[in-house]
C-alpha cells in the first residue's frame, strides 16, 4: 500500500463523524468481498467521497484474484483508522463547512500525528472553543472570558450597582 | 173466815219472838251508843292530854334550842373574830409574800424576757445580716452570671448576624452577578453572527496551537 495513497485517504478524515462513515464502509466492503461476486466493486464505485481514494490503494484484480490481499489492506487500513488519535474541540454554534476546516488546518498545524476532531456543540460557551487533548482540558471560550471578567472586575462592579445592603 | 188456830198460835209466837228481838236489838244499839261516848270521852282526853304533853316538850325544846343559840351565837362571834384576824394576818402576810415573789418573778420574767427578746433580736438581726449578705453576694453572682450571659448571647448574636450579613451579602452579590453574567451571556450568545463564530473560534485556536506547541 502506497504511503501516499493512503495519507490521500487519510486527509479525507477530519472528524469523528469522517472515521465513523469510513469505518463503517470499509466494514461493508470487507464483508462483501467473499459473499456476492461483483458486490464489493459496485459499493466501492458508488461511494463518492472516499470509493476513489480506496481504489487508488488496492491492486488491480482486488475483487476477483487478489481478493486476500485487498482483504489485508482493508483490515490494516481499519486498524490504522481506528488507532488514529482524536481531540475534541467544543464549539458554540453548529460547525459550518468553513469552522471545519478551520478546525482541521489548525489540528494539522498544532499536532505532529495526524489527529481526528470530535466536534461538540455547546451553546453555552457563548463562543470560542474549548479543546480538549490527553485528558488536558483548555477553555478558550468567550463564557470562561467573561466569568475571569466578572471576577476581576467584581468590585468595579459592586460599585456600579450599588449592591451593599443596608445596615440591618 | 176462819182461821187455822195452829197457825193462830203460831203467828202470835211469832210475833211475839220478833218483839223480843225486837227488844234484844235495841237494847244492843243502846248499849253500842253507849260505849261509843264513852270511847269518845275517852278519846277527848286522851287527845287533850297529848297536847298538853307536846306543850309541854316544845317549850322544852324551844328552851333548849334558845339555849344552843345562844351558846353557839357567842362562840360564832368569838371564832369569827379569831378567824378574821387569822385571815386578816394571814392575808397580809400571804399578800406581802405574794407580792414579794410576784415583784421578783416578775422582774426575773422581764429580765428572762429582755434576755430572750435580746437574744432574738441579736438571732434576727445576725440572721438578717447574712440573709442580706447571701442575697447581695447572691444577687451580686446572679448578675454576673446575667450579665456573662448576656454578653455571650449578644456576641452569639452578633456574631450571627455579621455572619447572617456577610451571607446576605455574598448572596445578593452572588445573584447579582449570576443575574448580570447570564444576561450577558444571553447578549452575547444572540449578538454573535456567524462570521463573528467562526473569527472566535479561529482566535481562540491560534490561541491554542501556542500554548500545545
């Protein structure tokens, strides 16, 4: 298996919802492989997103002669996926196409191995995110801003509002 | 008519005989009549002759009574005399005795009195005293026992009600800031556009590929 073909593959793979579909497409692949002649190819050319890609990895005769040896390739390929390490990433708003990207340039900049983003919609954070990586936790959320705002700024603000009761 | 001379004879025998009895009894009430005033004579000077003998013992006695009266009279009045002046000494002495041991019982029950009455007095009156003492030394402690507790109970108080303040405070602030800091959470929540998502999420991003690296 081409290294290149399968970091290919592997780029195609950003969230836990990517791993999730391929994982369960190399599954039915594989699955399919020995039962109905012909199965396998007509499921792996009509998956858009990643049939391409997968073709490019296996040899040529995969569904007929060489059915083991692309049998191999699929269960190392689900092995390695699997394996892959994730980072959850709590975001405020439903990620749209473009955070998500965001999110995968920066998972591709701040981390050496290739990382899959759990994305997690939290309202509440208000905005930012909150990344959470090897069990570390980093809140970089404009809620958590705003909470250290108000108590730095708790006596400023007991002023303006004028809260201290009267004597009893 | 003729008449049966048997029976002839015999009613004149018979009157005859009825005649005589006749006589007999007459002669027997006459000689009863008799005896009876004699026995009446008899009777008068019995009765009269008792009279005389009783007289006779009553002036006897009435003598001799008049005799004892007399006798009796004059040993009255000499015993009544001698009786007085027993008495009249007796009394004097008995009164000036009396009066003697009245004035000294008297006076040993005034001094007994005095002593007592003292006595009593100086009971009471020391008694008072350490009555007064115990209730001031008593009334004293109580008020120190009152006014310890009193203290502590108002710091108790005190203290509760700084800390009842302090926690109202802490509360009120507490709520002000939840209240202002939801409020802004909401602000910001529906102020922040999609672009405005996504330039935070970008920042805070950045913000942590420096601190991973």
């Amino acid at each position: 298996m081409s290294e290149e073909k399968k970091q290919r593959l592997l780029s195609l793979l950003i969230t836990e919802m990517d791993r999730s579909e391929l994982l369960s497409f190399l599954n039915a692949l594989s699955d399919s492989l020995y039962k109905v002649d012909g199965a396998a190819k007509i499921i792996l050319e009509n998956n858009a997103r990643f049939g391409k890609s997968l073709i490019a990895m296996l040899p040529e005769k995969w569904d007929t002669e060489d059915k083991d040896n692309a049998s191999k390739i699929l269960g190392a390929l689900t092995k390695e996926i699997i394996s892959i390490e994730s980072v959850e990433v709590d975001i405020a708003t439903d990620p749209t196409d473009r955070i998500i990207n965001l999110i995968s340039a920066w998972s591709t900049r701040a981390f050496k191995n290739k990382m899959i983003v759990s994305i997690k919609v939290k309202p509440e954070i208000i905005g930012g995110v909150i990344v959470v990586v090897d069990g570390v936790y980093k809140d970089l959320s404009l809620a958590n801003k705003l909470s250290r705002a108000f108590d730095e700024k708790k006596g400023e603000i007991s002023t303006l509002i004028n809260v201290q009761p009267k004597a009893e | 008519m003729f008449i049966n001379p048997a029976l002839y004879v015999f009613l004149i025998a018979t009157i005859i005989l009825l005649c005589i009895v006749l006589v007999a009894i007459v002669l027997s009430y006459i000689a009863t009549i008799r005896r009876l005033n004699h026995l009446e004579s008899e009777k008068e000077s019995l009765y009269k002759k008792t009279l005389d003998e009783q007289h006779e013992a009553i002036s006897a006695a009435q003598k001799k009574a008049s005799e004892i009266v007399a006798d009796a009279t004059h040993i009255k009045t000499e015993t009544e005399e001698a009786l007085n002046s027993s008495i009249s000494k007796l009394s004097s002495d008995f009164l000036s005795a009396y009066q003697t041991e009245a004035t000294k019982l008297k006076n040993d029950n005034i001094n007994k009195y005095s002593n007592i009455s003292k006595s009593i007095s100086d009971i009471v009156t020391g008694n008072l005293e350490d009555l007064k003492k115990i209730i001031a030394q008593q009334t004293i402690d109580s008020q120190r026992v009152v006014e310890v507790k009193f203290k502590e109970e108002y710091q108790k108080l005190e203290e509760e009600m700084t800390e009842y303040k302090k926690e109202r405070i802490q509360k009120i602030n507490s709520n002000i800031y939840e209240i202002l800091h939801n409020i802004s959470r909401i602000a910001f929540g529906k102020g922040i556009s999609l672009q405005e998502h996504e330039e935070l999420i970008a920042k805070a991003l950045e913000e942590s590929e420096r601190e991973i690296k």
